[in-house]
C-alpha cells in the first residue's frame, strides 16, 4: 500500500465550501446512475479519505458491506470504494460527467492525491494493467449472489439509514412494501392476518395502518408526526415484524418434511 501526503493545509472538509478540490456529496444523492470502473489504487480507503477530508459512509450491495464515498473534483464525478471481502486497494469508480477520456479522469484524482502513476494497480485504459489485481467486482459475467431475505432483514434492521435516508415511518414501510413486491411476496406474505389474528388490528386495514394500531394504542398521533412517533412507530413495526418472522420459523420447523 502506497502512503498518501496529508490534505494541505488550507483544505476544508469536503462536505463543507472551503477551498478542498474534492465536493462530497452524500450516497443517497449520488447513487442514482450506473458507475463504470475506473482504476483499482495501492492506496487504503481510509488514506483516500484523510488525503481529500472525505467522510467514509456503509453501503450494502448484495456481495456484503462496502464503504464509500462519492464526490465531484475537476468536473468529474467519482466514486471510491472498498469491499470488506476484497484484498487491500480502493478501487476508483466514476459516472458519466466531466472528461471522457478515462486517463484525464485518472490524471485529476492522482493529482489531487498527490501521487502519481505508480498508485495505480489496475487501470481501464491500460495503466499498471495486471489482470491478477483485477478487483473481484469488475469480474465479468460474475454471477451475482441472491441476498437471502433474512440476511437482507438483519441488514435492514441494523442499518435502516444507509436503505432509506432518513428514518422516518412512512419510509421504512414504504422500502418494505416495494422489497416485498420485488419478491413476490416472500417477506410480508401473511403479515395482514398475523397481525389481525395476534394483536387485533383491523382485518380491514392495510398493514402499516394495523402497526399503527397496535404502536399507538390510544390512537394515531395527528400530523405531523414529530421524532418521537416515528422512532415509537418504527420501533414498533420492527419488534412485531420480528415476532411475525419467529412464528413463520416455528411454523416451517414444525411442518413434516415432505419428500
């Protein structure tokens, strides 16, 4: 791993208006557009980070946890990542503003990195092109893994923010209702009649109203709803929807397997 110099002096937080070369902007407003692979660096994320005063945020895509951060230098937008499964290295992605030409692109990172060629194991345009160092999410034709809906729910659980921004209710049953018709059902599939039949929500209501219920016992609070509610209201949802979850494992474990 190559050691990057630290951020001039006069460098301000990339999330901030100083004069940083770097503009950060956060995951949630960037990640909209397909990436395309730039360079895999001899440099640790973190020293990229410290280099350029970039806050690293989590992300999940399907292959485990990877940390990340987007930002705009020089015109162009980028991307850099590390993957928790992959070997050391912080591998370069940007979208398709600013300069086409990938080695222009390169040539404005390593500048503001302060370092030069020699940092770049792999590159697209034929720089330090050592196919053994080509990062793992780049492989093509790479059959991408199915996430389990349980891994996909710890993960939801534990890191809500990092899927819906802010946390509020309407979010959180919104991203659960799209997830789910995205499986066809596989995660809420009975989650309606569950709730009727074990905590007497309304058979006639939909089931982020029947959480409602059930959260807010003397009534849904009027709108708008402040912090509070909606940490008591997700809070809520979370803990029937793991008591729904346990119910459909005791129901699996306790059906005859047939053959």
């Amino acid at each position: 791993m190559i050691n990057l110099p630290a951020p001039e002096a006069d460098w301000a937080p990339a999330t901030s208006s100083g004069s940083n070369p770097a503009k950060q902007c956060s995951m949630f407003q960037a990640a909209t557009e397909p990436l395309i692979s730039l360079a895999l660096l001899a440099v640790d994320l973190d020293s990229v980070a410290r280099r350029l005063r970039l806050t690293v945020e989590e992300s999940w895509d399907g292959h485990g946890v990877v940390r990340a951060a987007f930002f705009t230098l020089g015109g162009t937008d980028f991307v850099v990542t590390h993957q928790e499964s992959d070997p050391p290295g912080t591998c370069v992605w940007v979208r398709k503003s600013g300069p086409v030409d990938p080695a222009e692109r390169m040539t404005v990172l390593l500048t503001a990195l302060g370092t030069g060629v020699e940092a770049v194991s792999y590159s697209t345009w034929g720089v330090g092109t050592d196919l053994s160092q080509l990062p793992a999410a780049w492989r093509r034709n790479r059959k991408r893994p199915v996430e389990s809906h349980q891994r996909f729910w710890e993960n939801f659980r534990k890191r809500t923010g990092m899927y819906v921004g802010r946390v509020t209710y309407d979010g959180v049953t919104t991203y659960l209702n799209g997830y789910d018709h995205a499986c066809g059902g596989a995660l809420l599939d009975g989650l309606q009649e569950w709730l009727a039949d074990t905590h007497q929500a309304g058979r006639n209501l939909i089931w982020p109203a029947q959480v409602v219920q059930v959260a807010f016992p003397e009534g849904r609070p009027a709108e708008p709803w402040s912090e509070d509610e909606h940490r008591q209201a997700v809070a809520g949802l979370f803990a029937l929807l793991e008591g729904f979850f346990e119910h459909l494992a005791s129901r699996h474990d306790a059906t005859p397997e047939t053959r």
